[in-house]
C-alpha cells in the first residue's frame, strides 16, 4: 500500500491545479473578448446619442421654422383674407353738343373695406366724386353787377379746376346666420338689380339710366332682413330670395337723424328660374316702397313706389330692364330702361340702351338712346365708348317747354378694379 499511495496521491492533487489553470486562461480569453463587445457597444452607444441629439436639434429648429411660417401665415390671412381692400377708378371723358363743354373726368374713384368674424361681416365704402367747373358753363351775370358779387361770379368763372365731394355709399354690418336668414344693419343701397350691381366695371354705359334716383330711394339707413332659398333642378337651381327693410325716411340728412314718428318700409321678391342649353339666366323680381320724401324744402310728404324687373342670358344675348313708377300727394312718376346686349368676341360687347323718365316734380319728360361697345380684357378692366341722344318729350305737366332741347353726345371711359 505504502508503495503506490504516494504517487497516486500526488496524481489526483495535480490534477485540478492543472484544470484550474485552464479554467482561468479561458476566463481570461472571455473577459477579454466581452471588454471587446463592451468597447463595441458603448462605441455604438456613443454614436446613437450623437445622433439621437443632432436629430433632435433639427427638429427643434423645424418646429422653430413652422411656428414663423405660422406666425407669417395668421398675419397674411388677417390682411388678406379677414380685412379686404379694393376699389375701382373710373376715368371719363365726355362731349355733348350744341354747347356743353368737352371735359376730362375722373368720375368716380371708390375704396371697399371689409372684415369678416365668424358668421359677422363688416362692409364700409367710400366714394370720392370730382364735379369739374368750366368757364363756358357759367351762367352769363347781369352788366349792373359790381363789387364783391361781380369779383365772387369771376372767380367762379375762372375756376376750372372742379371739386371733390366724399360720400358713404355704404357703412353696415350683416349678421348671416345661414342662407335663409341674414339682418343687416347701416347704411346700404337698395336692393334694385342696377343699385346692386353699379360698379363701371360691372356696367356697360358710362352712366346711370335716367330715372334710378327719382323713383326708389338709392339708399337706406336702417335694418334689413334678407336670405334665399333654392332647390337643385337638373344641372341648374330653382331659387326664391326676399329682402324686407325698414328705414330713416328719403330726405337730406336723413343718415343723422329722422324724428319722424312714421319710418320708411320696403321688400323684395325675387326669383331665379331653372335654365339649361342656351339658355343661361332668367331672373325676375318686385320691390315696393312706402315712406315719406322731401323734394324741395324740408316738408315731408307721402311717397309710394312699386317696380319690377328682369334678366334674361341667351347664348351670348343679354337683356335687362327696370320699370318702376311712384306716386306722392296725388302726382305720378314713372321711369324705366331696357338694355339688350351681346358678346360680339370673348372680350368685346355691344349694347343699346332706351330709357325714359316723366316727373312731374322734376318738370322733366326725357326719353335717351344709347349705343356703344366694351373692351374688357380682363374681369376687371373695362375700356367704354358710348354716342347718345336726349330727345325731350311733349307732357301736359311741363309748363316751360323753351329750356328743353334735344342734344347728342359721346362718352369714353376707361375703368379699372382693383
């Protein structure tokens, strides 16, 4: 026993100092080759957060980027969309004969501003007119005059310089609560077709018909009630559309007070009737007025009006026309205008226009013809050119028929909207 327990004991105790040093290179190898992976891992990671807080600066400086667009973009919208301003000029040049003067005009020049707030709107209009003076045109003075009266009608004659005068065409704001009820409260023009769609740029004559300011006031001071209601008919609409308004009674100075117990009233109907093919308009509508009038002096007196009107698109012919006639302490008024029209080119159109008034407080019995072209390039440019005749008309109420006379005339304007 004694002779192989010695070197069998040194074999089994050299044995695990052998395997413990394998174990330990192994171990060594491992920690080696995880340090590796570790350096790999944070080299990684190092990078990835570099790049996480470069991407993150970027979208910093983009979000910085679409809070000033957005900024830039309310401003632009408040500007443009929220408070408009247009306009329109309108340059004339008028000749009449025998003895009116030639005379360059600009005849009107309007500015428009309007704000729109939710289901609120705002509109106000500003018209600037210019009335020139002519040294021809002034009345001949009696050869007894001296002094200041004789120097103040020369330098009334010597003036050819002409005026300006401002008017409010419009001043009101609506309340448009959906299609079929809006209230609109100011001063407003009314709601006849021509009043409604009188700017130049709109219109083929360089003028107003003849009878628009005799019969129903131009415009109004007070509240309105207004909407439409329509229904689809094919590819075309079946639409009813109403207006009921009262107001401050047709006097000067009526925007500034009227104290009168009694206001004036007014409505409008109107309808559009489905069309298809050629067929491309037909409109008709009927207005009533019942109000008080001041024609000379300040007494008021009973004005009553009716009227009606129509518009009728075919092809390329169109036609328009108003009638209206009114009645004040017993005495009748009437007036009317018809004017066909047609698109000669995409850009040209020639009209002719009859148009009458008889008034017997205005002591005029009027009838004009009127024919002329437009150039319109653009929506909003329109270059006019327009001959027309007055011929004065035989009426039992006109009591001094040697201030009438006929005369022609030729008128050219040049309009541009803005």
């Amino acid at each position: 026993m004694k002779k192989w327990a010695l070197p069998l004991a040194l074999l089994l105790f050299a044995n695990p100092a052998w395997a413990q040093q394998d174990e330990l290179a192994k171990l060594r190898t491992e920690i080696t080759a995880q340090q590796a992976v570790m350096s790999r891992l944070l080299a990684r990671i190092d990078a990835l957060e570099k790049k996480l807080s470069e991407t993150a600066t970027k979208e910093e400086l983009e979000d910085e980027a679409k809070t000033q667009q957005d900024s830039v973009d309310s401003v632009r919208q408040s500007l443009a969309s929220r408070v408009n301003i247009s306009g329109y000029s309108n340059f004339r040049y008028v000749h009449e004969e025998p003895e009116r003067p030639s005379a360059f005009q600009l005849d009107h020049l309007g500015l428009i501003f309007g704000k729109q707030l939710g289901k609120f709107n705002f509109v106000a209009e500003l018209e600037l007119s210019n009335v020139p003076h002519h040294a021809e045109s002034a009345e001949e003075h009696d050869e007894g005059e001296e002094g200041e009266e004789a120097e103040e009608h020369a330098e009334e004659a010597a003036d050819i310089s002409g005026e300006g005068q401002v008017a409010v065409e419009n001043a009101w704001m609506e309340y448009n609560h959906n299609q079929y009820l809006s209230v609109r409260l100011g001063k407003q023009l009314s709601p006849q077709y021509w009043w409604q769609h009188r700017y130049p740029n709109l219109t083929y004559s360089t003028t107003l018909p003849i009878y628009l300011r005799e019969l129903f006031p131009p415009e109004l001071i007070g509240a309105m009630v207004r909407g439409q209601i329509t229904r689809p008919v094919g590819s075309s609409e079946f639409g009813i559309g109403y207006s009921a308004y009262v107001s401050n009674n047709n006097f000067e100075g009526n925007s500034q007070a009227d104290l009168r117990n009694g206001k004036a009233v007014g409505g409008r109907v109107q309808v559009r009737f489905p069309v298809s093919g050629i067929f491309r308009r037909l409109d008709v509508a009927a207005d009533i007025y019942r109000g008080q009038t001041a024609h000379e002096g300040t007494e008021l007196e009973e004005d009553n009006v009716e009227g009606f009107e129509g518009q009728l698109e075919v092809s390329r012919f169109m036609l328009n026309g108003e009638y209206a006639r009114g009645e004040s302490e017993g005495v009748k008024r009437k007036g009317f205008y018809l004017q066909p029209a047609i698109q000669l080119h995409p850009d040209w159109v020639g009209f002719y226009r009859v148009e009458q008034l008889e008034s017997p407080r205005l002591q005029r019995a009027e009838r004009r013809h009127l024919a002329g072209l437009n150039y319109r390039p653009f929506a909003q440019v329109a270059l006019k050119g327009e001959w027309y005749r007055s011929l004065p008309l035989e009426r039992s109420f006109i009591e001094h028929e040697e201030e009438r006379q006929k005369f022609n005339g030729f008128a050219l304007a040049a309009v541009f909207f803005f």
